[in-house]
C-alpha cells in the first residue's frame, strides 16, 4: 500500500477548510484516511494552520509521499519552530 500524505477537504461550498491527513493513494480525496496530521484554515488570519511534524516525519520515513501544497505548510512550520 502507498501512503500519501495530502489534504482533506472540509466544510461548505464556500467556507472551505482543510484537513492533513496520511491516505492510501487509491482513496478519494476526501475518504477514508489512516491519521489525522494537521489541519489548515485559508480564511484565517496569521497562523492559520497546525502540523503534527513528528507524526509527519514519521510517516515519511516509512516511504510516504508527499504533496506539493503539504510540503510547502511544512516548510512554513518548520521556519516558524526555528524562531
């Protein structure tokens, strides 16, 4: 089984949120998931947005992939633990 790790689309037509979740990569985008990794609120001002990085590097280090727009919100936490 391949694990990704992506977002979860959550809440109305027009007042999304978003859910990290690791997911096999045969499941739809918003099915079932194995974790919940972190959540993120486009709408929100300032940190909008909240990550288990440990449970994400765990979940990489057992081969996950992951996404484009994920691996950015880590970058960003990543620089906000440094300060």
């Amino acid at each position: 089984m391949s694990v990704k790790i992506r977002m979860r689309r959550m809440g109305a037509k027009n007042d999304m949120s978003f859910r990290v979740v690791a997911t096999s990569s045969r499941s739809p985008r918003d099915g079932r998931y194995l974790e919940l990794l972190g959540w993120y609120d486009p709408e929100m001002k300032g940190d909008n947005f909240g990550l288990k990085l440990d449970r994400i590097d765990h979940w990489k280090s057992k081969g996950a992939i992951i996404s484009d727009t994920v691996l950015s919100l880590i970058k960003k936490a990543k620089k906000a633990a440094k300060k």
